[in-house]
C-alpha cells in the first residue's frame, strides 16, 4: 500500500519520494550525456595525424602551387593554367587536411585542377553536415566539379555525390547505393593496405556504377594516399611516395569532368 501518510506539514510522504527519484535519475541522465559529449571530444582531438614536415614544406616552395586556407578548407590552386575543373577532398578519420597538400601538388601544377581540401567538423567527416556547395564556394572560378575523399572521407562524399559532376574514391568505397546513379566513378586503391583492403573493395563494387574505373596502385598503403606518417593497422607500403603521387596525379586528369 502507498504511503500517504502526511508530514508534519500535512502533505503526503510518496508524492516527494517520487519527485525525488525522477530528480536523480534525470540528474544521472544528464551526468551520463555530459561524459558522453566530453568523451566524444577528447577522441576527436587525441591522436590527429598531423601533415609531414618535409612534404609540406616542399610542397609550400612550389611556385606553381597557391594555397590559400579557410576555416572550412584548404584550396590548393595553380598559378597558372587553371582549366575550370576542380575536386572537393574529404580527408579520412583523425587525419589533419594540411597531410595531403602534398599528395595533391601534382594534380594542381601539372593538370591546372583546384582542389578544396575540407576540414571535417571534429576531424570527422561524419560529423560534417555542410553541404557541397559550401566548399564549391570557396573556389567560385572552377565549372565542373568532383568530389572525393580518403578512406571515411570517401563514406561522407559517396553521401554528397549527388551534388558534384563525378566522385572520386581514394582507398575507400561507398556505404550508399550510387549503382544506379549514372555517376562517373573513379576508385584508387594500393595493394598494400591494410584497412581497405583490396578484398573489401571488390565487396564493396556493387554498391557503385557499373562502369565505375578500378586502378589498384601497387605497392601502396592506405597512408599513402596522403603525407601524415604511417596509421595503425595499415599494411607496409612498397610504392615510392613520389610515384603515389604521379599516379594519382596522372589518374584524376584523365578522369575529373572538363566544364
């Protein structure tokens, strides 16, 4: 039988136990969703790679590159010979945007593509909830554009697809169904790695265009796809960073829509 027996103050008793209750577990709740949010933002900051010094600096000393930096991204653009093609990079999980200048100076100074280089929200690309149109801004001069993105980064641009001329996956494959989107589809992966490995690519194929164009790189790794040092997990690269490189470079521009 419930207590209500009053108090000395004449209300009764189980009314205020109840209250009390439904205080403390309220009060756990949001104790719990405070450690949640803290938790999720020390993960996000602890053990971002950071770019390699010499790549950048390299990159940085090329007279052929312009970088110019935004609180949304990076565009990297050439000094000359701009072609109006441009590619929208979303950098995999934990890695700093700064980590693939580098990897991309050839594709600018020798093909005349701009590429905007985002900066995830939280280091994660699915955190981000910005549209396309958001980075596209930064580079208003270039016409036909791509995007892309390494390894997570890849996930969140396969979501933004619908939004470019063409998609572009670096060591990554899509979690939606572009199969019947009619998409061009280029997807670069290195024999080497560890993460995503050859096998879950091939798993991965259906989910995309049939036409979609394959290039496998030997030797490369999943880190390859980028100058931030080696990531846990990954597979001993073989392949010389330089030519990583090349062939990325030699690959988009053959392959990102001409306006």
């Amino acid at each position: 039988m419930t207590d209500t027996t009053p108090s000395a103050d004449g209300a009764p008793r189980a009314p205020r136990r109840r209250f009390r209750l439904l205080r403390w577990i309220l009060g756990g709740l949001g104790a719990l969703a405070l450690l949640l949010v803290a938790g999720i933002l020390i993960y996000t900051q602890v053990g971002v790679m950071g770019a390699e010094a010499d790549p950048l600096a390299e990159a940085r000393a090329n007279p052929g590159l312009t970088i110019a930096e935004d609180g949304a991204g990076i565009v990297l653009s050439p000094t000359a010979g701009d072609t109006g093609r441009g590619l929208v990079f979303i950098p995999g999980a934990k890695v700093d945007a700064l980590g693939y200048v580098a990897t991309f100076a050839d594709t600018v100074v020798d093909d005349g593509v701009t590429v905007v280089i985002t900066r995830p929200w939280l280091n994660l690309a699915f955190f981000d909830p910005r549209p396309l149109s958001t980075f596209t801004d930064l580079a208003p001069d270039v016409d036909a554009w791509a995007v892309g993105g390494h390894s997570l980064g890849g996930v969140r641009a396969c979501q933004l697809a619908g939004d470019a001329d063409a998609l572009v996956l670096f060591a990554s494959y899509c979690a939606t169904d572009l199969s019947a989107s009619g998409l061009p589809v280029l997807s670069l992966s290195g024999s080497a790695d560890g993460l995503s490995t050859p096998q879950k690519i091939a798993d991965a194929a259906t989910l995309l265009p049939a036409d979609t164009a394959f290039v496998e790189i030997p030797g490369a790794s999943h880190a390859s796809f980028g100058a931030y040092g080696p990531q846990a997990g990954d597979g001993t690269p073989t392949a010389d960073p330089a030519e990583v490189d090349r062939i990325i470079a030699e690959q988009l521009g053959a392959f990102l829509p001409r306006p």
